[in-house]
C-alpha cells in the first residue's frame, strides 16, 4: 500500500516564502511522474509542477518563474519550494505520483496541506 506523507506549508505574507515536502511510503514500481497539485477555495484542482521521467519538469504558467521542484529518487521524495507567494497562491496542495503497476497506472494522492498568503 502506497501512501504520501506531506508536511510544510501553512500562513505567509505576500512576498513570503514557503516549501512542502512529500515522502511516498510503501511499494512503488515504475514511477512515471511526482509532483503537486492545488485547489483554490471554490475552484478545481490544478496541475503546479511536477517532475515526469526524472528529467521533464513542468511548471504552470502562474507559478513558472517563482516555484522550484525538486526530487530524491532514493527516497521517493518530491519537494516543493515556493517563493514570492501571492494571494492567488492560496488553497490546498497535494502530493500527486503517478506509478505503473500490474493492473496499469495508479494515481497516488496526499491528503493535502494547507497554504495561506495573506496580509
């Protein structure tokens, strides 16, 4: 069983910096891609960066520039480390990795945490 254990995260002010952390625990096979995901308050869950084949590395236009990924394959870790946070920044991220397994692809997910730009 295959579980992602997130810390970091919590309240900044805009300007601030932030970093999250992701440790995938239990058995991975092939792993395709690790990377984040958040969802604004009211809004759906979107793509941030993620790193896919250990060497393509992804940013979304809105943090491209200010976010920075980064991942230990020994420890089947992914971190994130997000600089000059704005408000739009806010909402709740998730750990996301994607494995090949017997049965195909499984999409593994964090429970989330929480980070707040605000004045």
């Amino acid at each position: 069983q295959v579980r992602l254990v997130e810390s970091g995260g919590g309240l900044v002010q805009p300007g601030g910096s932030l970093s999250l952390s992701c440790v995938a625990t239990g058995r991975l096979r092939s792993t395709i891609s690790m990377g984040w995901y958040r969802q604004a308050p009211g809004g759906q869950r979107e793509s941030v960066a993620r790193i896919r084949s250990d060497v393509l590395v992804i940013y979304s236009s809105p943090v491209k520039g200010r976010f920075a990924i980064s991942k230990d394959s020994a420890k089947n870790a992914v971190s994130l480390q997000m600089n000059s946070l704005k408000t739009e920044d806010t909402g709740v991220y998730f750990c996301n990795v994607q494995d090949v397994g017997p049965s195909g692809v499984n999409n593994y997910w964090g429970i989330g945490r929480q980070i707040t730009v605000s004045s």
